[in-house]
C-alpha cells in the first residue's frame, strides 16, 4: 500500500500503519521461504527452526493486529519518512529471503519482530531507536556475507 504523499512520517496515520503491516508480511513470507529451502538441509537444528517457525506464526500475528488496530498502533514523531520504513522492511525481506543460516535468521528477525512490537502511540523513542538499530544490523549482515 502507498500513501499519496510519501513524505509522510512513518506510522503517524492508519493509512502508514496498514502499509507498514504489508511489509512484515512480505518479512513473514521470505522467513518462510527461507525455512522451507533450509528444511531439506541435513545440518539444521530441529530446535532452531521449529523456533523460527514460531516467530513466523508471531510476525504474522503481529501484521494481523497492526492491521486490525491500526487506530492504536499510530506513533507521531517517528524520525523517518513512510516510503524509508517501507524500503527499510522490504530489505530486511530481502536479506531473509537470501540467509541460508538459522543463526542469521534469528538474528534479523529478531530485530525486525522487536520493533513491529514497539509500535503504540508515545513510543517515538523507542520505535526510532530500533529502527536505527534494525539498519545497523542488516549493515552488520551484510558486512558478514
């Protein structure tokens, strides 16, 4: 979903909230197709996966709620703009979709679940803390591979 004015703060209106929900949905998806081509792996730990299994359910969840209660899950103030936050996710899509490592999946996911978390109104601080925390760690992935 765009908004028609792309400057628009991230989260700060109903319409920015339900796009940035389409964005942990494509998060869920690459996790998950992520986690089905490592399935047939020999390598990979039963207990790892079944764990990432579960954040998938969450993220979905989550995206579920955001766009359900997207009236309550608005934070004015937030630092970037809705189209650098929608960019910002689907990069993290990306970089999940692309892992090959359980360790690196939870690693990012983790990041990108804590801050979908943060989203309610008076949590700028927190939410563009970890947004600022979320491009840190993907620049680490990256820097990684």
């Amino acid at each position: 979903m765009s908004l028609p004015f792309p400057s628009t703060n991230a989260l700060e209106n109903i319409a920015s909230v339900e796009g940035i929900a389409d964005g942990y949905l494509a998060i869920a998806e690459a996790l998950h197709s992520s986690l089905r081509l490592m399935s047939d792996q020999v390598n990979v730990s039963t207990e790892k996966a079944y764990g990432l299994i579960t954040e998938e359910y969450g993220l979905r969840t989550r995206l579920g709620i955001l766009r359900a209660d997207a009236k309550n899950r608005t934070v004015d103030g937030v630092d970037v703009t809705h189209a650098s936050l929608v960019s910002l996710l689907a990069q993290t899509a990306e970089v999940i979709r692309s892992s090959r490592s359980l360790d690196e999946l939870a690693y990012i996911v983790n990041s990108a679940t804590v801050l979908c978390i943060a989203f309610s109104p008076g949590k700028k601080k927190t939410v563009n803390f970890l947004i600022s925390q979320l491009v840190s760690d993907l620049e680490s992935m990256r820097k990684i591979r």
